[in-house]
C-alpha cells in the first residue's frame, strides 16, 4: 500500500488442468475407499458389540450381589424367628424382598435393560441394513 492508493483486486486466472487416469487406477481408489467403509462399519459393530457384552456383565454382577445380598439379609432375619415372633419375622422378611426389588427395578429395570436394548437394536439394526445392501447390490 502505497500512498492511500486502493489494492488492485486479482483477477482469477483460469487454469486447464486435465488428468486422465487409466481406469485400473480408478478401480483401484474405489476398492480402497470402499475397503476402508467396510473396516469402519466392521469396528462400529465390533464396538457395539463390546458394549453389549459390558452391559450383559453388568446385569450379570448386579443381580449376583443382590442375590447374594437377600440371602445374607434372610440369613440375619433368621435370629428374629422365635416362637412368638414370626409376624415379626414375616414382615422383615417382607421388608427386605420389597426393597432388594425396588433396588432390582431402579438399576436393571430402568437403566441397564434400556441401555442393553438400544445397542441390541443398534446392532440387529445395521447388520439388517447391511444385508438389505448386500441383496440390493
């Protein structure tokens, strides 16, 4: 900038540039681009996969310790069961079920079986559609 006078705009210059490629190359690009489709949808569904065996293990722990924790529970109860006291032990007994289900239904029922259902339809879902491609093609 020189003197307040304004920049002179540049004008595009139009470049031919042809590049013809032989159509084994073509081929080939397009063999490597559709390989590397394939290796992504193969590692979504690998990982999906994965995520569903964790959450399987998951519902697996979680209904082992609250097995282990009603009988644990139902074991303690027992010093309760006295000739006079078996309403008493009834109704600890009760008591304890109720809330090994209340805990069974907020942790299974409400977020690991939603989570196991979404993946397993995620799953079920793009292997469906992969074979809809395949017959399609």
């Amino acid at each position: 900038m020189e003197s307040g006078k304004p920049d002179e705009e540049l004008e595009p210059v139009e470049v031919d540039v042809e590049r013809i490629l032989p159509p084994e190359d073509i081929e080939a690009v397009a063999e490597v681009q559709i390989k590397s489709i394939e290796s992504i949808e193969r590692m979504k569904a690998r990982f999906g996969l994965y995520l569903c065996l964790t959450v399987i293990i998951l519902i697996g722990v979680e209904s082992a310790m609250m097995l282990i924790y009603l009988f644990v529970d139902m074991n303690s109860l027992k010093s309760l069961l006295t000739g006079d006291s078996i309403q008493l032990y009834s109704e600890a007994r009760r008591a304890a079920v109720d809330g090994m289900l209340k805990i069974g239904n907020l942790f299974l029922g409400s977020v690991l079986l939603p989570i196991l259902t979404l993946l397993l339809g995620y799953l079920f879902g793009s292997r469906s559609e992969q074979a809809e491609t395949e017959e399609g093609d």
